[in-house]
C-alpha cells in the first residue's frame, strides 16, 4: 500500500475525536522543553521544514487527494516565531503556478525545493517565484534532501527508488538506487557525520542508509517477534547527531541517540507526517496530517535529556487526569 492510499480514508478515531486531540495536542504540545508554537488552519499539511538561519519556516499542503492533480496544493511560510505569514504564500492554480499535491521540501540558499507528485520544483523562498520544473518519469515523489555540496536525493515511494539531481547540471538526474529492500521509501535525510542518505521506509518501517555510490545498508528494522515501527514518515537530525523518525500510524516521534539507543519521545500524536528539525535553535517542526495543524517545539538538549524509561502518558496530552505528587518528605498522613 502506498502512502497516497493509505492516505485516502482517515481513521475512524479521527473522524470521532478530531476536536479532542487538535485541543490536546494544541495546548500541551509535545512536552519538550522550550515554547511551542501552533499552526492551525492548514489543510492536510505533510512536510514542515526551517530555513538554517532559524528565521523563517515552510509547511506544504497536499489540500485534497495525495495523488490528485488537482492544482490546489500549497505552500504556508511562517516567520521566526512560528506565525503565519502566508498561508498560501506559493498556490496552485495563482500566476500560472501548478501544484497538485506538495509533499517534501528542502532548502538550499535562497531556494526552496519542493517534491510534487512527478516533478521536482524550485522556488524563490522570499519571492514565491517559480525558479524551475524538472519533471521525473514517475508519479510519486515523496521526499527532498540536500546534501552539503548541493547534490539533491528525491524518494520515489511507489518505484523504490532513489534519484539525484545535480542543479549544477541543470538538473540532471540520474537515478542512485532502485531495490525492493527500499519497501516504500518516504522520508530522507542527509546523515550529519558521514553525508550519506538515511531513508525510512512506509511500507516495512526500515530505516536505511545508502552511500553516495547506491550501497544500501539495513541499519534498523523490526524484529521477528517485534514490531517497533509500523509507517515511517519522516526522519531528520539534531545539531548533535541524534535522529528522529516519525510514525505515521502509530503516533509516534522516536529519537535515535548517537549510541543507537531508541527512545519514544512523543506518543498518542494525530498523523504525525515528514517532520523537521530546526537545528539553529533546536526545535523539532512537526505536522499533524489529518487535524490539519502543525506545531514547533523545543527539544531538550542531551545534558537535559530524560531516563531512558520515561515516555509521555495520556496524561500529557489531556486524555486523563495527570498522577497525584508525591507528598514532600516528612508530610504526616
């Protein structure tokens, strides 16, 4: 099954408690550490990234069927406080603008890449102009990454591929890897340390590298008699190295730390799609695909970090009354 299909039938739990987990979401956020900032009003957000300066941010919106060639996709930009600054900054279907059904993004300098169904497209990231189209022989890009020196990797979910792209080149592509052990891949990243790609997968919850010459490694999965993951959607890094995958189904956001120790951070969330990292002031951006919001919220930093053992509980979101304190030492009963 493929992310669009999965895609096509919200959840039963959504459908009845939409309002109940967007207000438990909304108000407590994903208990980090740090100010939380909530976007509302978006409409099936899927990918939300942070320009490297940490001043401004971008949301796509697919706005309808994941596959649909609707023209009615877009692009919301925030400033560095997390407002709106335009909810349709860049529109399909405005000053001959086409976009159906925007899903990863990634920035490089002054541009911003956007992954829609067959074709990659570049746009002025102050401006909104269109830049460039290369148009792909697929239909089912998922995910945009840069790396370092300006190569970009797109994820084709339905073909199990990888291409990359060399703007230098005018866009050339040339496709890295095709292989069936990619099983979906969806969200991508550029490893921090060793610049090689990390890509999860939807349909078999992998998460996978590749080297620069298509060598692709397994570097986790689930086990025979486990099944930690279900739909990965999303993966990305902190300034420290630590990686964050998203689970799309099981509403989930999972830290990675530099040790290859797998810590829930966050549970109980409504679709949690392509997620981001804003390393310059560490905030992890994190869309909720089917309550049609977003939020920014601190991460905290490996000095501050919780036990291992502690996850978040219903009672973090709102769901149940949170447990009694403890009473001080030396209280009388």
């Amino acid at each position: 099954m493929t992310f669009g299909e999965k895609l096509n039938t919200p959840p039963l739990f959504v459908k009845l408690y939409h309002r109940l987990v967007l207000s438990a979401v909304l108000i407590l956020g994903l208990a980090f550490r740090g100010e939380a900032a909530q976007i509302i009003g978006l409409e099936s957000p899927n990918s939300f990234v942070g320009d490297p300066s940490g001043k401004e941010y971008f949301i796509s919106n697919i706005n309808g069927e994941p596959e649909a060639r609707d023209n009615n996709g877009f692009i919301t930009k925030l400033n560095a406080e997390g407002k709106i600054i335009g909810l349709k900054f860049i529109q399909g279907g405005v000053a001959d603008v086409l976009l159906h059904a925007p899903k990863g993004m990634a920035l490089v300098g002054p541009i911003l890449y956007i992954a829609d169904l067959d074709q990659l497209k570049a746009f002025d990231k102050t401006s909104g102009k269109l830049i460039a189209t290369v148009s792909f022989p697929t239909s089912s890009l998922t995910d945009v990454a840069a790396a370092p020196g300006g190569m970009l990797y797109v994820s084709d979910q339905a073909a199990n591929s990888i291409y990359r792209i060399d703007p230098s080149a005018d866009h050339r592509i040339d496709l890295l890897i095709h292989d069936e052990r990619l099983a979906g891949p969806a969200g991508i990243a550029i490893h921090p340390r060793t610049s090689h790609l990390i890509v999860v997968s939807w349909e078999k919850g992998k998460i996978l590298e590749i080297t620069p010459d298509g060598q692709l490694t397994e570097l986790e999965s689930n086990g025979f008699f486990t099944g930690r993951f279900q739909n990965l959607s999303g993966v990305d890094f902190d300034q420290w190295g630590n990686m964050y995958v998203s689970d799309f189904t099981k509403g989930k956001i999972w830290r990675m730390t530099r040790d290859h120790r797998f810590q829930v951070i966050a549970e109980y969330l409504p679709a949690p799609a392509d997620i981001g990292i804003d390393r310059t002031n560490n905030l992890i951006l994190v869309p909720y695909h089917y309550v049609h919001a977003a939020e920014m919220n601190g991460l905290e930093t490996p000095s501050s970090a919780k036990p291992k053992g502690e996850k978040r509980t219903l009672a973090d979101y709102g769901f149940i009354p949170p447990p009694p304190k403890p009473d001080p030492e030396g209280t009388k009963k």
